[in-house]
C-alpha cells in the first residue's frame, strides 16, 4: 500500500501541535539565570591572605594547569637579638581553566585553606587563551563563595575551638583571681 501524499507533513504538524500546548521546561538561560544548589563547584577561588606558597596544590594537579611563582623576602627579627628570618611571597598564581578537569585535588589538598569552590560560572571567554585567570579575578570570585554549612546540632565541637575556649576559660579565671587578690 503506498503512503498517502502530504501524510508525513499531516503528522509533522500533529507533534507540532501537541508540543505547543504543553508547558515549556526550557529555562531562558541569559535572561532567567538558573537557581543553583547551595553548594555548587563552578570555578575554583583564592583566599590569597592564607596562602604560604607551599606549591602542593601545584605539585598534586594531574592537568598541571596551576601556574605559581614566588620570591623570598627576609623579615627583620620580633625581638631585639632575634634572628632574621625568610618568607615565601606571592608574586603570582593563575589557574589555566582551559586545561582544568574540575577534580578539586589542589582544594583538598590545601593545608592553609587558600582554594575554595565558587558557585561562579559564567566565565566564557572567546579565545582559549584568556581561560587562564590570574590572582586578581581568583581573589575576586572569593566573594561568591558561600559560607560553610552549620554543624549539626548534636555534633561535637571542633577541637580546635574546644582548646580556644578552655584556654579563654584560663585565662578569664586568673584575671578573676589575681583581681580579687588586688581588692583584698
């Protein structure tokens, strides 16, 4: 039996028509921007105050797309017949997002907190060779990172926080004594 003429654009318009009555699940993505999670893994973001110039977030990247270079300084001595001492300096740190896979390696293995995930991702650019970002925009895109999430309520504290507070505790209580010793 041979189709009838004009069958295939009869059923063209048919799906046409049934599509054009349902509600739309497309989002208009530059006008509506999409809601992300909480605690979304877009770029990854530089607390430049913490970071000592270890070079492990460098030496762990299996794209090796980490860019770092430093000098020393020396710094003067705290105390009158101390010793001097050197420091590592920043001078740069570029993250080549061309080459980046996303892993998150050089985050865990941060020891100081200086690499942190932000929710950030609209950074296109149209030559390949600006995908490599400098400290500045890194130290920028700081500012999107959320807040961690709270603790549970029933978790136990940090031991680092736990140790500060005794120590406060201490010291509050020898202040309250010697205190009361100066009144009495």
């Amino acid at each position: 039996m041979a189709p009838i003429p004009g069958s295939g654009l009869a059923k063209g318009l048919a799906v046409t028509l049934r599509t054009m009555t349902r509600k739309t699940v497309t989002e208009q993505y530059p006008d509506a921007l999409p809601e992300l999670p909480p605690r979304t893994r877009g770029v990854i973001a530089l607390f430049e105050e913490n970071c000592t110039v270890c070079m492990l977030c460098a030496r762990e990247c299996p794209d090796w797309c980490i860019y770092i270079d430093s000098h020393k300084e020396t710094v003067p001595p705290a105390a009158p017949g101390g010793r001097e001492r050197s420091r590592n300096v920043l001078d740069r740190f570029a993250i080549d997002f061309s080459l980046c896979m996303y892993c998150g390696i050089c985050i865990e293995v941060c020891p100081f907190d200086a690499l942190f995930w932000s929710p950030e991702f609209e950074y296109a650019e149209t030559d390949i060779r600006d995908l490599t970002h400098e400290r500045d925009k890194l130290r920028e895109w700081m500012w999107t990172v959320p807040a961690p999430p709270a603790l549970d309520p029933g978790a136990e504290e940090p031991k680092e926080i736990a140790a500060a507070r005794k120590t406060a505790e201490k010291l509050a209580a020898q202040q309250a004594a010697e205190q009361g010793e100066e009144r009495s």
